[in-house]
C-alpha cells in the first residue's frame, strides 16, 4: 500500500505541473513516513549508488548528441539517406525515419533527434504532399528510436538500476528497433500510396548514383561515429564508458574543422545543455534508488509478484498485463522516471514467471516507445508539435495511428517471442 500511495503521489504532482526531481523528492518522502525510515542514511546509499563509472556514459553521450545538433552532422545525415533512400515521396518520409535511428546510434536522445531532424525536414516534405501534423507524428514515434537503437541513454539507466550489463541491454533493443524502422516505413509507404501529393523530382541512375556518392562522401565523418562506437564496444576495444569520452572528442573536431559549423560559443552552449539534462538525470536517479531501497526492506517486490502471481496464472497474461502497466506510466511518466523507479521494481515479477532480465530491458524500451508519445504527457509529441507548428490535436489521430499499426505489434513480437531481444547478447557471448 505505502509503494502504490508513494507512486501515485509521483503521477499527481507530475500530473499538476510540478518538476519531475521534485515529484521524486515528494515520492521519497512519502515512502520514508509511511515505512518509518530514516531518510538522512538512505540518502547517503543513494549518492554512493550514482557514483559509478558506468553512468559517466551518460553525460557524454548526451553532449555528443547536442555537439552534432550544433555541428552540422545531423544535417548531413538527414542528406545522405534521403539520396540514398529515394526521392519519391514516401521516400522522403523513410529518409526521416531512417536518419533518427542512424542519429540514436550516435546521441542515444530523442530529444536531440527532434530538434535536428524535424527541423530539416518538416518543411520540404510538406511541400510534396506531407500534411505538418503527420509529419509532426511520424516525428515523434521515430525520433524515439533512439531508446531502441544502441548507444541508447535508456538502457544505460536500466543496466544500472538493475544491475545488467550495458552492452548486453544495448544488444536486446537493437532487433525491436531494426523491426520499428520497417515497420513504419512499410505504413508510411501505405499511406504515400493512398494520399495523393506532388513528388519530388526523380533522378536518372547516373543521377542518383552520383547524389548518394556526393551526400555520403560528405556525411563520411559523422557516419564513422557509430561505427566508431559501437565497432570499439562489441570488438572489445574499449567500454561503453570510453565510447562515449571518444564520441565527444571525435565530434568536437569535425564540427570545428571539418563541417566548420562549430564554435567556442556552440560548444559552451552545448556544454550548458549537457550539463542540465544530466543534472536533473543524476537528482532522479537519486531518489529512485533510494526510493528502490526502501521497497527491498519492506519486500514490496516479492509482495507485488506474490500478487500478480496469485491474480494471474498464465505467463502470457502477465506479460500484457506488466505491457499495459509500463503504458499507462509512460503516458504520464517520462522514459527516465519508468525505468529508474517501474524497472527494479517489476523485474523480480519478471524474473519469477522466467524472463531475463535482459529481454525485459528489451520490452521496457518498446513499451516506453508508446508511453511517450501518448497524453496526457507525450513530452517527445510536444516537441514535436513546436518543430512542426501545429496543435496537439491535429497530431494525435496520426501518432495513435502508428502506434496501433507499428509500435504496439513490435511491443508485443518483443514480448512474446525472446529471442528477438536475446539472440545478439547470446551471440556476442553476454548472456548464456
């Protein structure tokens, strides 16, 4: 009873507009009056939990992310696949679904993803035929490819609250995430089927062949970038921790001297930038795992699997079940406050009905993907609806559309069929 009242204190003063770090404050607090714990101890526990070398990456990934806003390798990107992809016009919408997964294996963001890709491409693919509010949608369900596409921010969280590997949690989200990307451009190719609209100017073989060796000769350096990262992680040659230090030192230097687009004062801005996201990152991760203490001394784990265990019988119906619940939070919650405070809390349920821990980091992210770009919240759907300059309720009947025709089926294959999630960590020798 104190867990659920502590986390429906967290949903309500979300709910009224008070700041998230706040939120976790309030939760915390409520957890220490209703079990009787000395607050002042467990926060020593919980600095001494987010001094850890792991969570280093974080930072410097987001910078990462910022450095390329502010450097000019997103906009190459965007270029490159749209030349590579095609110019037709639901290859334009592909391009942009595209160009967010390859910008997620950089950043791990999607925030970053909205703010460079939207603003490159709303305007254009409004001009053959793209409605700004299914612009807006596609946008922002692909931006949040991100969470899915390693080296992602999301799954770092998690491998750290819950004790996981982060290359083993990167490896699990990269099939869901390789399956979002068909999905969507398989029902954005519908869609252009459908709708009539102007299309771009087609190109002759020579033509194209010539625009994808220009665009890609161009977006060389920042292409390198995740084959840098995740090449250096998975070959052994250095950690998730020093990816991130290398993206940093890597992108700094191609944006000042190859792209000659950043400078001391973008680079200070982006510092700036980093800083305050990882700030308020650090606050809540804080809290979260204090938050996580107290509920292993109270066994509210054991209790919550015990119940779940007791109401349903059938592993399958759990699984929805524990589906539904990380949507519901996700509507209300943003990705970071699910997975620090929902992950330690569920994976005990998880681990009881035969789940690994790693195909669960798996289905948290797929889940989260949906969760965020629903109301009452949908901070990522917002962002989107400032790029796109258009209202929230223009967007939702296009972003509930993908999420019911993409999201929602990759969530449930990521469930119920594990070795989508688990073959890659297996493969690469992290799990047995």
């Amino acid at each position: 009873m104190g867990a659920l009242l502590a986390i429906v204190a967290v949903v309500l003063l979300m709910m009224i507009g008070v700041p998230v770090v706040f939120s976790f404050a309030a939760m915390t607090m409520v957890l220490s009056l209703v079990y009787d714990v000395d607050i002042s101890s467990l926060m020593t526990t919980g600095f001494w939990s987010i001094n850890s070398i792991i969570l280093l990456a974080l930072p410097l990934f987001v910078m990462t992310g910022y450095l390329m806003q502010a450097g000019g390798m997103a906009a190459r990107l965007v270029h490159f696949v749209e030349d590579l992809v095609g110019r037709s016009r639901s290859g334009m919408g592909s391009s942009m679904i595209v160009a967010c997964g390859i910008f997620g294996a950089i950043s791990g963001t999607a925030s970053a993803a909205v703010a460079s890709i939207g603003t490159i491409m709303v305007d254009p693919m409004e001009k053959h035929g793209y409605r700004r509010e299914y612009t807006s949608a596609l946008l922002g369900i692909s931006s949040l490819l991100g969470l899915l596409i390693p080296p992602s921010i999301t799954m770092i969280l998690y491998a750290v609250v819950t004790r996981q590997s982060v290359a083993a949690c990167f490896l699990a989200t990269i099939g869901p995430g390789i399956l979002l990307i068909i999905s969507l451009c398989l029902v954005n190719w519908l869609k252009m089927r459908l709708q009539p609209g102007s299309a771009p100017a087609v190109l002759s073989f020579k033509e194209r062949i010539e625009a994808v060796g220009d665009s890609g000769w161009k977006a060389l350096p920042a292409l390198m970038l995740p084959v840098i990262i995740l090449g250096g992680i998975y070959g052994g040659v250095f950690t998730p921790t020093e990816a991130a230090a290398i993206a940093v030192t890597y992108a700094i230097p191609v944006g000042l001297l190859v792209y000659r687009e950043l400078d001391f004062k973008k680079i200070i801005r982006c510092l700036v930038q980093a800083a305050a996201t990882t700030g308020v990152i650090m606050v809540i991760l804080v809290f979260s795992f204090v938050a996580s203490r107290i509920f292993t001394f109270e066994r509210v784990p054991q209790e919550l699997t015990t119940l779940l265990m007791d109401l349903f019988k059938d592993k399958l119906l759990i699984l929805l079940v524990v589906n539904v619940f990380l949507i519901l939070l996700g509507m209300i919650m943003d990705d970071v406050s699910v997975v620090a405070i929902i992950s330690p809390l569920l994976l005990p349920v998880m681990e009881s009905i035969g789940v690994h821990p790693v195909h669960f980091a798996a289905i948290v992210g797929t889940s989260v993907v949906i969760g965020c770009n629903s109301p009452p919240m949908a901070p990522i759907l917002f962002m989107t609806c400032r790029i796109g300059n258009v209202g929230m309720s223009q967007v939702m009947r296009p972003a509930l559309g993908f999420m019911a025709v993409a999201a929602l089926p990759v969530m449930l294959v990521t469930t119920y069929w594990p070795d989508l999630a688990l073959y890659l960590p297996t493969a690469f020798g992290y799990i047995e």
